[in-house]
C-alpha cells in the first residue's frame, strides 16, 4: 500500500506485535493498533531492517494480535524530511490487566521527568514517560530480573540506586490509573 503513511498522522505512536518472529528480522510480519486505538496496520519489516505497511485493516476481528513477547512501539515520524514509521528508541512491553493492578512509587527528576516501579511483583516492571514517549506514559517490565531470588533483588535496588544517582526522589506511592492520569 504506497499512500498508507499519508493516512497515518505524525507523531502517531502504535503498540506492535510481530505474528512470525519475536526477534523482528527481516522479513516478519507484524500487525499493530495505535495508542488511541483508531487505527490498525499490517506491515513486514524489510531487508534494510526499515518498516513498510502491507494494509490498513477496518476492524480488530481481522488482526492477528501476534506473538506477545514481541511488543514494540512504533512511531510515525519525520527522519531526513520523509515521512516514515519506525521502531521507538526505548524498549516496551504489552499492558496487562496484572500491571494495571499494581502499586507503583513514583520518581520525579527536578527537571520534572517521571518515573515509576512497581512495588510488588516477580518482576521489574516500571512506567516512564520522556521526550522520546512523546509524553505518554509507557510500561517495561524486564523478564530477565527474577525477583523470587536474591540476585533479583539485588538488581531491583540496583536499578533503583540509578535513578537516585540521576538525581530522581522517591515521591509517593500511586495506583497504575493514578500514575497514567498525571
């Protein structure tokens, strides 16, 4: 589909799933709903690692949701004076249900930048908002930090010592809803 981007807004950030690699290689297909949730494409990622889009698909019952651990956001953008959608700079991960029943405390940087982890789970998971998010609030959970074993933990406090040493303070303690709406 040549003008499907011509349909597509700058700045629209889509939550992606790849229906045939978890890697993103070149060749998988992917299908992905916009944050707003109007729109739904299909695309592949090409030889050169870019992204094209095959079709603009009219309902959710047509869309193969994909492999879950396969989440990306993709953004519609501007680079070099064209128009193009590419893969964001940040890692992300698919909202659950579980993650939006969490506690999370909450770090605000003295240039107003937030961030924010959950208090209580297996895993790290935390919510971030910056420039590269376009200002909205997008959630990560790392499947690598267990954190049933001391190792974990020791990472979740490391993670945590980071930011501290970035110059961010604890806040507060707030609900996935209370932290989305600031």
């Amino acid at each position: 589909m040549e003008n499907a981007l011509d349909k597509i807004p700058v700045g629209t950030v889509f939550e992606a799933f790849n229906i045939t690699s978890e890697l993103w290689d070149r060749d998988s297909k992917w299908a992905a709903i916009s944050i707003d949730g109007m729109l739904i494409i299909e695309g592949k990622v090409n030889t050169d690692s870019s992204l094209s889009i095959s079709d603009i698909v009219d309902s959710k019952r047509n869309v193969d949701i994909g492999l879950r651990k396969s989440c990306r956001h993709l953004i519609c953008q501007i680079t070099e004076g064209e128009k193009r959608l590419e893969f964001s700079h940040y890692r992300a991960s698919q909202v659950t249900q579980e993650h939006e029943k969490l506690n999370y405390l909450l770090y605000v940087h003295p240039s107003g930048k937030k961030w924010a982890i959950a208090e209580n789970h297996t895993k790290v998971v935390v919510l971030f908002n910056n420039d590269q998010t376009q200002g909205r609030w997008v959630l990560y959970e790392n499947s690598m930090i267990d954190l049933t074993s001391q190792a974990g933990i020791d990472e979740r406090i490391k993670v945590i010592k980071s930011k501290l040493g970035k110059g961010y303070n604890l806040d507060g303690t707030c609900s996935y809803d209370g932290i989305i709406k600031q």
